[in-house]
C-alpha cells in the first residue's frame, strides 16, 4: 500500500513539475539564441 502511494506520488509529481522544467529550458534556450544573435549583429 505504502509503495503504491509513493508511486502515484512520484508520477505526480513528474507530471506537474515537467512542464515547469519544459518551460524553464524554452525560456534559456530563447534566451541563448537571442543573445547569440545579438552578438552576430554587433
């Protein structure tokens, strides 16, 4: 019972901190190529 619990838990908690995580790299990733062309024009 206590491993099934821990289970649903873990699955859980991937499945709403992934699209954070997602987000979060989007945003560096963005932020990369931005600044890469921004040194490409100057």
């Amino acid at each position: 019972m206590a491993s099934d619990s821990g289970l649903i838990f873990a699955s859980s908690f991937i499945f709403f901190t992934s699209p954070i995580f997602l987000f979060e790299t989007n945003i560096l990733s963005y932020k990369s190529v931005v600044f890469f062309a921004d040194r490409k024009n100057n």
